[in-house]
C-alpha cells in the first residue's frame, strides 16, 4: 500500500479445523509434519503482511510441541510480529487447540521464525523497522532480541 496513514498490521490469528486428511499414523492426532507446515504458512502470512512483500524462512526456533491435538479440533494460531532486523522478522507464534465436542483449550505449540522479506528478484529487503507500543509488545521485542543474541552467539561458537 501506498497510504502513508496505513497502520501496518503487526499479527494475525487463523483458525482451522483439523480433517483427518492431517492425521499421523495412529489416526487420533495431527501429524506434527503438518502442524510445521501450518507453521510456516501462518509465519509466512504474518511477515508478508507486515513487510508488504513476500518472504521466505531463514529459521525455526524452538519449536515445542505441548500437547497432542485431536483429529476434529478447532486449532488456532496467533502469530505476531516479535523484532524486525533490517530485512528479517522474528515472528512468533501460539497454538492453541480447542475440542468442539467438550471445549476445552489447551496451548499445544509455541515456535519462532526468522523471516526475510525479499524482492521480485530473490533478493533481501528492508522492512519496515517495528515500534513495540504495548507493555506485552515491548516485553516480547526484548525476548526476540535475547534469542538473537543467543543464535548469533551459538553460531561463531560453532
């Protein structure tokens, strides 16, 4: 977008029910391959919203399966905008799965990616720079930020 009062949008939520096409081999549970892959597309729907331009995974972080989820759940990931670098955005991300029959929720994921935004031609863009307002903003831009650190820390150790 070309409007300079667009607010640009920082997160995004999507809900889905989980079809037995997802199932792992027990038929009971979501397949932890295709809840990765949803992963990555909500990371990616989150970035590219954010940057107005397409990206592409540099990364996963951590990501922690919790607790299975039930082939017929309601599951839902609320992804945010944690830090952005010059072309890169840690995106975070929470799942949370609801049983339709007896409603309970539970956390069943959380994950991190790395994102680059990146032009017609493949190559690495500037996004815009990211300005945490709220307290929950602020808190998870500095754990974005520590996690950075980490990462970078951990790879001139290797």
């Amino acid at each position: 977008m070309t409007d300079n009062n667009y607010k640009r949008e920082k997160s995004l939520t999507i809900t889905m029910l989980m079809t037995p096409d997802k199932a792992n081999f027990t038929g009971k549970n979501v397949h932890g391959g295709e809840i990765l892959k949803m992963l990555d597309h909500v990371a990616y729907a989150c970035a590219a919203r954010y940057s107005g331009t397409y990206a592409v995974t540099l990364s996963v972080d951590m990501v922690l399966f919790k607790n299975p989820i039930k082939i017929g759940s309601l599951v839902t990931f609320h992804a945010s905008v944690n830090y952005t670098g010059r072309t890169s955005m840690e995106i975070g991300i929470k799942v949370i799965s609801e049983d339709i029959k007896d409603h309970t929720l539970k956390n069943t994921n959380v994950c991190y990616f790395t994102m680059i935004a990146v032009d017609e031609e493949g190559d690495p863009t500037p996004v815009p720079k990211l300005e945490p307002e709220t307290e929950d903003e602020k808190r998870r831009y500095n754990d974005a930020i520590a996690r950075r650190e980490a990462r970078m820390s951990t790879r001139h150790a290797h």
